[in-house]
C-alpha cells in the first residue's frame, strides 16, 4: 500500500529546527561559507503535499512550485542564486512521499543545520525528511535507477472527508482480479507511446516496468507501479487503463493491443493528479 517514508531517518521537526539553527551557525553571525568554487554536493529526500503547487518544476510566472519554493529557501541560505535539482517533475496537484533532490552549497554548515534551517523556512507542505553529502558526480534525475509511484483510488460510494485531496473516488466496485490481469501485460520492456501525453517530445517511448501491484484496503485501492523512468502523465493512465478494466469498461487482454499499436486515445483517462504519490526513488549503490 502507499505509504509515507516512515523508515526514513527524519530531522528534527518544525518546532525544534529554530532553537537548534539559531543556536548553532547563526548565533556566530550567519552561515559561514568555503573559498570560492567550494561547493558541496547534498542529496536530500523531500515529502510534499502538491495540493496548491503547479507541480515540481520552476516556472517564471508563478512561484507556486515545488522547485521554486526549494530554491527559494537555498538561495537565501547560500546569499546567492542556487538550483535544486529533483529526480523527476511531478503533475500540478501530486504529491511525493519520497522525492530525491540534490543541491550544490558552500555554506559551512553541519548536515543537520542545513535540514533544520529548510525546514523552518519551507512551507509546512513541504518537508525535507533527510539530508547529506553526496559525492560529486551525484544528480538526483541522472543517476535514478527506478522510481515507485502509487496511485490511491477510494473505491466506494460514501464520504472521503479526510482523505479527498489525496485519493480519487471511483465509488463502483472495482474487480481486482481483472486489473492484475491487466497489469501483468504492462510488466517488462514495451513501448508505451499509447499511455502517455506529448510523446513527440521524448526520443523513445520505451520503457521497463519491472513491477505494477493492485491492492486493496478496506475502501481503498492503490495502483503501485515501480519502473526504470515514466513518460508525462504515464502512471495516471496506466491507472485509469487498470480501472477501465476493474470496472468492465474494456478487457484485460486490450491492454497487450493498446502496446502493439501505441495508437493514442484507446488507452484509459489519466485519472486526476491529486491521488498520485511519488513514494520512491532508487540509485546504485556506490
């Protein structure tokens, strides 16, 4: 089931990030920084609820992005104009439980006070669940080896008072047995121009799914879907192909015709973006 990355080592909360910043580099007169073109690299993981954002990327009309608020945050720190880079850029309206990001800084600072000072000045639904050095060479898109997304489905008829901006209502009974015999033709190396949007603009529509899991809990169902890398808006019509079938719309076996052809527009619907979650993201070890 989608989960929030609870195995993670999380920094100090809100409350306790002011004292401990304030108490450390900043009562010695602000961050102190290294020579010049000494940066460090950073790898951080990031939650965030995409409710109110424009997706992950910066735009220069609006600063309501994940990225724009993250670079924010790290240019004041830096007193200079720094980027952020995350693994992937994720729809207006997701959200990630474990997004990756990596960040070049000089400032002479512990890890800690670096995740503690973002945190205080990070809105409260963006969070850095962890932060540390990374070698040189590190880029958070270039170096991911898979990524998992879940697709959160409230599959029932009554209220989602609490859990509505996070989930997308189908309230007929979807039939499980049929979408996992959907997915199970989705799994391997394929070309999936048939579910995704603007494939003209990417040099292949190939790509691996190494594993696509439909489970349920009580009235939810969640479309788990780990793969080497996804085209735009790929894992929420990969979904909303997997509900067609859970609800009888179309035929498990369509799914491998769909593949075949790569024709647009018989695939499912990209379901809404507020019940998609970036739950991981996976690199070599080193």
């Amino acid at each position: 089931m989608c989960y929030s990355i609870k195995d993670q080592k999380k920094g100090p909360g809100r409350k306790e990030a002011g004292a401990a910043v304030f108490g450390g580099a900043f009562r010695r007169g602000g961050p102190r920084r290294g020579g010049h073109g000494m940066k460090q690299n950073y790898k951080m993981w990031v939650e965030y609820d995409g409710t109110r954002y424009h997706g992950w990327q910066s735009q220069k009309n609006t600063d309501a992005t994940i990225q724009g608020k993250l670079n924010g945050v790290f240019s004041k720190l830096e007193g200079e104009a720094v980027e952020v880079q995350g693994s992937g850029r994720t729809d207006a309206g997701a959200h990630a439980a474990g997004q990756v990001a990596n960040v070049r800084l000089s400032v002479e600072m512990e890890d800690r006070e670096i995740q503690e000072y973002a945190n205080r000045y990070l809105p409260e639904d963006i969070g850095i669940l962890r932060l540390e050095k990374a070698p040189e060479r590190f880029h958070a898109r270039l170096s991911a080896v898979r990524k998992t997304y879940c697709y959160r489905i409230f599959n029932s008829g009554g209220p989602n008072v609490f859990g509505r901006r996070w989930m997308h209502a189908i309230p007929q009974k979807l039939d499980l047995r049929a979408m996992r015999e959907g997915a199970g033709y989705l799994e391997g190396t394929h070309d999936f121009a048939g579910f995704c949007r603007n494939s003209s603009k990417k040099k292949t529509t190939v790509r691996t799914i190494f594993r696509i899991e439909v489970e349920r809990d009580g009235d939810e169902v969640d479309v788990t879907v780990t793969g080497d890398g996804f085209l735009p808006q790929m894992v929420r019509i990969l979904a909303g192909t997997l509900a067609e079938v859970g609800l009888g719309k179309m035929q498990p076996q369509e799914i491998a015709r769909i593949l075949e052809s790569g024709a647009k527009g018989e695939a499912g619907p990209a379901l809404p973006a507020k019940g998609l979650i970036l739950q991981s993201v996976e690199y070599e070890t080193v």
